[in-house]
C-alpha cells in the first residue's frame, strides 16, 4: 500500500517555484489576486496495434502552466502557457490582462479558502522510477504476455489479435498563489489496455480490459515477465469471452418485453458516472444543464433514487465502501487548486446530499471545496469527477453472491462492459460489451452480444434494489468534458439489480 | 505578439536543432514541431468563460536505426528535451517495417490553411467575448422560452508547424481554426467549423437559426412513429461525416485490410450508386487539409467511392509499404485515442477533407411522409467498429411531415439502430444542398434507420 508520509518533492523544483514565484509577484502588480499551476508529466508507454506493430515509447514529457487573474469586481481570466519559463509566464500574463479589460464585473465571483494552507508536500515517490531506470524491458514484456495469451485462446479457425495499450507516468503539480499558497504533489500512475478480436472468417468479435491504480506498471507484471495472477486471469477471461462472442445472440424482442431486472457487473456501471454523476457538478448545476438538480443547488427530483442508493465521488472505497487515500485511477491528495481531495457523498438513501465543487463554485454555493477542480495539462480548472461510485450502507440488500442476488428474478440479463459511455442533459448512453440471459433466479450460460444501456438520469436509480459482492472502483476511464480528458473510475458492488422501468433501456445493434 | 516570421523561424529552428542532435546517431529522422495561440470564450448558461493559450509547443519525433523504429514526444520549445527524449528512445526502437520518411521538397510556407482575419483575431479577445455574446443574444431574443439553457463557445486559433526529416528541406505551414457552437436545453445544437475567423453575421444567424427553427411541440416514437420502426430516415451532414470517421474508415483504412480487420477490396460495392466518395487530405480551406499529412506525404485529392464502388484503399506509408510496396495516400495522421495528445499519438490510417457530390433533392424532401431528420446519435465513438453496426440515444433531430419540420424529438426519448455499411449501399436520397462542416463537404443523405 502506498501512503503519502514523506512526500517527494518534484524535480526542478528549486528552479520551478522562484519561477513561479516571480510570475505572481508580477501579476500581483496588476491584479489583487492570481494562482498557478504548473503540470508536468513524465510517461513511457507501450502501443501493440493490430497490425502486429508495436512501439515502445521510454521517454515522453509535456506540460504547461495555467494562470488565473482575479481583478477588481469578481472579473478573472485564465491563461495557459506552454512552459514555465518566466518570459513565458510574463507574456501570457500581460495576455490575459488584454482579455481581463474586457470582462464584466462579477460580484458572485470568488475563491474559497484552500485548506490546511501551510503544508506544501503531497504524494508518494515512484518506485522504479521511469526517469531514472529503464522501462523499456517491462514495457517490452507486457507486449510478448499479452501475444502469448492471446496465441493461447486460439481455437480451430479463430485467431485471436490482440492490441495493447500500456503506461506509466510520474505526474508532477506545483500550485502557488499570490497569498503565499505553495503546494506540490507527485504521483505515479499505471494504465494498461488490452482488447481482444476473435476473428473467425468475416466474424469478429471483440472486448476491452483495462487496469489503472496509484503506483507503477510493476503490479501488473513482475521483473519475470509474467502477469500478476489476478491480472493473468482476468485477461484469459476476457479473451475466452471475445471467442465465446463469435457465437452469441441478441435477445429476441419477447425476451426484452419480458425483461424484470437488469443485473449490471461492476464494469458496466458506467452510467453512475455519466448519468449521476455529471448532473452533480456543481459547475453543469450552475449553468442549468442538470436535470436533476436546480441551479440554486436544490434537487429537482427527490427522491432521485430507492432508499438504498449511496453515491460517493472521492479517493477509491475499499470492499465496505470506506474511503482509501491512496488508491484509485482517479484519485489524487490535492486537486489542481491546492485542495486536499476529500470524499463528497453525493446521494445518500436515495436523495441528493451533495455536490462536488471547486473553489469558484464552492464559494458560490457557500460550502467548502471538495478537491473536485482539475485541469488538464494547463486548461481551465473545471469541477471534475474522481472515482464516483455506489457505496451503499449495509443491509438485507446487500447479499454476498451473485446466486443470492438473482433469486427471483423471472428473467433477467446480467450486463458486462462497456467501451464508453455519453451523456446528455435527460440521460446517458453506454454500451455494453457482453452479458449472459437469467431465467428463474439462474444464469442459463446463454451469453448475450454487444448492446446499448440507457438510463434517463431523473429515474433510473429508483428500482436499484440489491447488491452482490465487494464494493471495487472497477471501471477505469477517461472522463471528457469540454475539451479536456481525465482519469476517473467509477464502481460499486460487484453487481447492482435493477427493476425493470421505463427510465432504462437495452437495445441491440442491427 | 508573434510576427509570421518570427513563429516560422521558431518552430523551423528547433525541428532542424532536433534533427541536427540526433543526426550522428540515427539512420534517418523525422521532426514535427507545433507552436499555437488560442482564444476561446464558453457560453455556460448566462456566463461566458475566457480561456487563452500562449506558445504551447508540441514536438512528435520518430528516428529509424538499423531497421528498427523510435518514437518521443514533448511539449516545450527545449532543444535539449526533445533531443533527449528522442536519443532515450532509441534504445526502445522497435523493428518495423517503416523504411524510411518522406523526402521533403524545399516550398514557401504553406497558407492554404491560414485566414488572416482569424490569426489577427486571437490578439484580440474582447471581440472573441463578443461574438460569443453575440450568438447567445441571439439565440435568446429567438426563443419564446427566457429560461432557455445555453452552452457552447466561440474560439479562434493559430498554427505555426514545421517538419523536417533527414533528407531534404523543412516544410513550413501555418493554419489558423475558428469555431462556434451553440446547444439548447443540452440536445439540440447547431456549429460552424473553418479555418476562417467566425463573423458576426455568422454567429447571430447560427444562434437565431438554431433557437428559431426548433418547432415548439415535441415527440415519442411512439406518438410519432405509432412505435418502433424503421424508417427511412434524413442524416445530416455532421452526423454522417461522425459515422464516416468512425467507421467507414475501419473498412476503408489499408493498415485494417493488413491487419486481416477488414476484407475490403478495390471494386468492392460499398455504397449505392448514387454515392461517391472523396478524400482530400490537401484540401485549402479545410480544417483537415494541409500541405502534407503527419509523415510529410503530400496532401492529395482520392477517389475513395466512385458510384457505389470502392477505388481507393486509404494508406499511411507503412501500410502503403507492407500491402503495396509503393506509395502512401497521404493519409498518416496522428489520431490521439482518449487521453493521447496528437503529439504523442502512434501515426494512423485517418481520413482528410471529405467530399461526397451533391445529388438533385431538396434536403427536407428527402424522405417523404412521416420520417425524421438526425442532426447527432451520443456516443457515437462507442459503435462497433468491426461490423459497422450502431445503437445510440438521439442527441438532436425533427419530425418532419411531407418535408415540413412539425416537432422535436423528445430529448431522451429516441433511439437509432443500425448498420452504416448497409446503409450506404441502401442509400435512397442525396441532397442537393451540401454543408461545409469544417472538415468535410457533404450533403443530406436518405438511408434506412430503425428508431426506438
């Protein structure tokens, strides 16, 4: 387990913070307040492509400053520049002068308070850190695993391609501000992908596996090039089901007119995430386009979800729901504004208790910041999301196995994957990558093709009524909003029982 | 302020300082180097949203030694970075069956990207904010509803790039992008994409078309439709450009036919005859034309479809290498895939401009009797690829009657199942009018859709 006692300090940093430093003395002559932020990432990656062709990238870096004046009146502005040399941050800052002039004054414009002001240090120190120990050979074995696991689900006539997409990245943050905030924070972060097609004449069929955690790609395979067990078997798993998918129907339109319950895994709960979560940043609530919440910040809909829905957006739960610091793809310490992350339950018994926020919002709706504001490599810091998941509270409907949670269920179809989802203002989209047919309270082994789950955000959670398994931030993921890109998670029990309703949806591909 | 000079010599002293480092040590190299301003405003229901981008440098590297291929990428104008990072990778290169990269012929900088007006317009952010006004206010005094909900932006940027290879001279180009994009009550949108600056009559016309042209009733399928069915239905050119992209190309691209991804063959019927295809990755004016593509191929005009049937196999230079041992297409794009900068992206089969001739029907009349125009399916980028098929929530659209617009799609309340391959081949309408998407010239088209 990783923890964040000791906490390194970033490379460059005894030339990046005077630098820094200088840019707000200049600003401040100019503007009663400013902040920055400075990103810098360090990644090497490996690519496998379908073709067979394969490249191994040791060493990438990028980065970028995002500086944000706050004038007189509420007016702000923010300027990203491409490096933080200070000819750069003093241009870009007479820049977004230029653009401050022409802002109108805002006098709901503010900045909440960035807590715990006086510690500086955040994160933990890379093991085996890329910079400095070649990557080359584990990035090399991930490829030749992945070749031979899939060279090993081959069957007579199919052939199985696989593509791969891995990496890992230290990722650096200085944020700073002209009241003498001064924050860092460095992280490791793994990401591995792994689709397979199973290829059988003109059929093809595929799934998509990915991994992502706090820490280095060594968890995921070891220095003998070989997988880690719970990596190996969830790889063989999903290779197995991309042959098994050659053969597979859709559900024949009785069955989907006869549908009671929809039993969805924990990798295809991405709707939480798009259809819940989204319409609970406090940003989207403000500018109206929530359908669930006003922009005053009080809930249009109540209850928004049965008594047994808990949704919470922070550092990665453990089996029971409780938050771990250090764990998730989406989690960090501090946000991009300096903010310690800390978790915001969002929905608890079914009703909307929260919102997720950034200063500028929190100082808006009168709370404190919840460490939700992200940038992407120097862009506008936004309300974001981190690992949101369903974590409910204990009780009868929460049972251990999955045979416990489909008994009574007439027919049913239980749903696994998805290759992304999208959102609207009334609803969300996501696909889903396979699932199996359930006819009196047990799975039939029928394995279902590739569909489309849709929830219209104001109901879908109202006959969510039962859990299986361990709570797990499975889904890993790059979250977009706007322009910008960020990694998230979202999750909860291993399974979640849905009622049939009009607010969900599954259909088929033609 | 930047002069044109200056950034030209900025962006060409470092691709050639790059390739000047690496050169003892590699058999060839290839530098591409980026340097952009940008300015944008988002509407985010009543408050516009300044954002500006100074000199944020992008440099893609690649270096082949002894048939074996490296890959680095940086941002930041450091010689010594990007040097570096190149020189690291070398020791990770990869046999590949890349060759070589191009020979660059010596040309003045490229400009067919460039409008002078918009590159002047990102030094000047008080008149970006006003034109972002400008579209919101219009759209506002066009709706019977005040509490209409807005988002979309108004954004204007410049380009400065160079690319160098070992052999031959450094190709200079600059572009500039200006965009606008407006979406009501988040479903029903409207946008103008180029590479010249938005005017104001442009942006009050987008905002006012989009608000004022929406029927005020909205509908089900089932109210409309009497449930699900299929229907021939309207596509609109944005719409098909997105299902062109995301997987026509998965047909098309020759790195998927050597990859046994696809089967697709020259002669092949892929389309009715009444489509054709076009491929312009040279294009001027467009947002996807340039003067050469990602590994420094000339851009080039193709006839991918020719009524109904595929002439052209797209091609970046390794596939064109492996599958024909001849020339690339000029189709080698850095298509970043999720959290991938363009930078940092693996070259891949990608289209450019696309063109596809008009036909000799009024858009609207495409279809006749009870149909429905589709503006935009969500999440179109989740479709399957291998097979063509679609399953997506309507994201924008109308009922029309006879070719009259009559009501709104209910918002959430329609879905659109398909296969785009099947439909190209059942098109029954090509529209006499054709959209300038910003990347694409295309028309209406009519093709059989189930909606549910």
């Amino acid at each position: 387990m990783l923890n964040s006692h000791d906490a390194p300090v970033p490379r460059g940093d005894a030339a990046v913070r005077p630098a820094l430093e200088a840019a707000l003395r200049y600003a401040r002559t100019k503007v009663p307040y400013a902040d920055a932020l400075y990103e810098r990432v360090f990644k090497c990656e490996v690519h496998q492509l379908a073709s067979g062709q394969r490249m191994v990238k040791p060493a990438s870096v990028k980065g970028a400053v995002q500086i944000r004046l706050v004038g007189e009146g509420g007016r702000q502005v923010g300027v990203k520049a491409g490096d933080a040399g200070i000819e750069t941050l003093r241009a870009a800052i007479d820049r977004g002068m230029d653009a401050l002039a022409a802002e109108p004054a805002d006098p709901g414009f503010g900045l909440a308070a960035i807590p715990n002001p006086s510690r500086e240090r955040y994160g933990v120190a890379p093991t085996d850190d890329p910079r400095d120990v070649d990557p080359t050979p584990r990035l090399e074995a991930l490829a030749r695993a992945v070749d031979a696991l899939a060279a090993e689900g081959a069957t007579e006539g199919v052939r199985v391609v696989p593509e791969l997409w891995a990496w890992e990245q230290v990722e650096e943050k200085w944020v700073a501000d002209t009241d003498g905030i001064f924050k860092t924070q460095v992280m490791t972060i793994g990401f591995v992908q792994v689709v397979f097609r199973a290829v059988r004449g003109e059929l093809q069929a595929r799934t998509r596996v990915r991994f992502g955690e706090v820490g280095g790609l060594s968890q995921y395979i070891g220095s003998d090039g070989r997988f880690a067990p719970e990596v190996a078997r969830e790889l063989a798993a999903q290779r197995d089901v991309a042959v098994r998918l050659l053969d597979a129907r859709t559900m024949t339109a009785d069955e989907l007119a006869g549908l009671t319950h929809y039993v969805l895994h924990k990798s295809a709960l991405v709707f939480i995430h798009e259809g819940l979560g989204h319409p609970i940043e406090a940003d989207i609530v403000r500018s109206g386009n929530s359908a669930i919440v006003a922009p005053g910040g009080e809930a249009r809909v109540s209850p928004l979800g049965s008594s047994v829905v808990r949704i919470v957006d922070g550092s990665a739960p453990d089996g029971d729901g409780n938050p771990m610091a250090d764990r998730g793809f989406g989690t960090e310490f501090i946000d991009d504004e300096g903010v310690e992350v800390r978790s915001a339950e969002l929905v608890s018994g079914g009703h909307i208790v929260g919102m997720m926020h950034s200063r500028e919002t929190a100082h808006r709706y009168g709370v404190a910041p919840t460490g939700n504001g992200f940038s992407e490599l120097g862009d506008r810091r936004i309300v974001r999301m981190r690992n949101t998941v369903l974590c409910p509270e204990r009780g009868d409907h929460w049972v251990e196995s999955l045979d416990e949670l489909l008994r009574g269920v007439a027919l049913g179809v239980v749903l696994h994957g998805s290759l992304g989802g999208a959102v609207s203002k009334e609803g969300m989209s996501s696909s889903t990558q396979y699932g199996y047919l359930v006819r009196d309270g047990r799975l039939t082994g029928e394995i279902i093709l590739p569909g489309n789950f849709t929830a219209l955000t104001a109901g879908c959670l109202k006959s969510v009524d039962g859990y299986a398994g361990p709570v797990d931030s499975h889904g890993v993921g790059f979250c977009g909003k706007g322009s910008q890109l960020r990694r998230v998670t979202e999750g909860g029990p291993t399974f979640v029982r849905l009622g049939a309703s009009p607010w969900v949806n599954l259909t088929f591909e033609g | 302020m930047t002069s044109m000079n200056e950034a030209f010599a900025s962006v060409r002293a470092l691709a050639e300082a790059v390739r000047a480092r690496v050169a003892g040590v590699t058999d060839d190299v290839e530098v591409r180097v980026e340097r952009a301003d940008q300015v944008s405003y988002s509407i985010e229901g009543r408050a516009l949203i300044p954002e500006l981008e100074c000199d944020a440098w992008r440099v893609a590297m690649r270096a082949r030694r002894g048939g074996r291929l490296a890959i680095a990428a940086t941002t930041g104008s450091s010689v010594d970075d990007a040097a570096g990072a190149l020189l690291r990778s070398l020791s990770a290169a990869q046999p590949d069956a890349l060759e070589d990269f191009a020979a660059l012929h010596e040309t003045p900088p490229d400009g067919r990207g460039w409008d002078d007006a918009a590159g002047a317009l990102i030094d000047r952010p008080a008149q970006v904010r006003s034109l972002a006004a400008m579209m919101a206010e219009a759209a506002r005094s066009a709706a019977p509803n005040p509490d209409l909900v807005l988002e979309g932006g108004v954004k204007v940027g410049r380009t400065w790039r160079a690319m160098a290879t070992a052999r031959g001279a450094t190709v200079l180009s600059g572009s500039t992008v200006g965009s606008a994009f407006l979406m009501v009550d988040g479903n029903e949108w409207e946008s103008l994409a180029g590479t010249a600056a938005p005017t104001e009559q442009g942006v009050r016309a987008l905002g006012r078309g989009l608000v004022g042209g929406l029927p005020p009733r909205e509908v089900t399928v089932a109210e409309w439709l009497g449930g699900p069915k299929e229907v021939t239905v309207i596509i609109d050119p944005r719409l098909l450009e997105s299902l062109l992209r995301a997987l026509f190309l998965e047909r098309v691209g020759l790195d998927r036919v050597v990859s046994g991804l696809s089967s697709a063959a020259v002669g092949d019927v892929v389309g009715a005859p009444i489509f054709s295809l076009f491929d312009d990755s040279g294009a001027a004016g467009s947002l996807a034309g340039a003067i050469v593509d990602d590994e420094g191929t000339l851009g080039q005009r193709k006839t991918v479809v020719e009524r109904g049937v595929l002439r052209t196999l797209l091609a970046d230079r390794r596939s064109a290498k492996v599958a024909w041992g001849g020339a690339s297409t000029g189709n080698g794009f850095r298509l970043p895939l999720m959290a991938e900068d363009a930078s940092e992206a693996p070259v891949r089969v990608g289209m450019g401009h696309l063109d596809v001739p008009e036909g000799n029907t009024p858009r609207l009349k495409l279809a006749p009797g009870r149909t429905v125009l589709l503006t935009d399916l969500l999440g179109v980028h989740s479709a399957n690829k291998a097979t063509g098929a679609f399953n997506n929530p309507v994201q924008g659209g109308v009922a029309l009657e006879d070719g009259v617009p009559v009501a709104r799609l209910k918002a959430g309340a329609w879905s659109a199942t398909g296969n785009f391959h099947a439909m190209l081949r059942a098109l029954s309408g090509v529209s006499a009018e054709r959209l300038h998407t910003g990347t694409a010239t295309l028309p209406w088209v009519a093709a059989p859709v189930r909606l549910s």
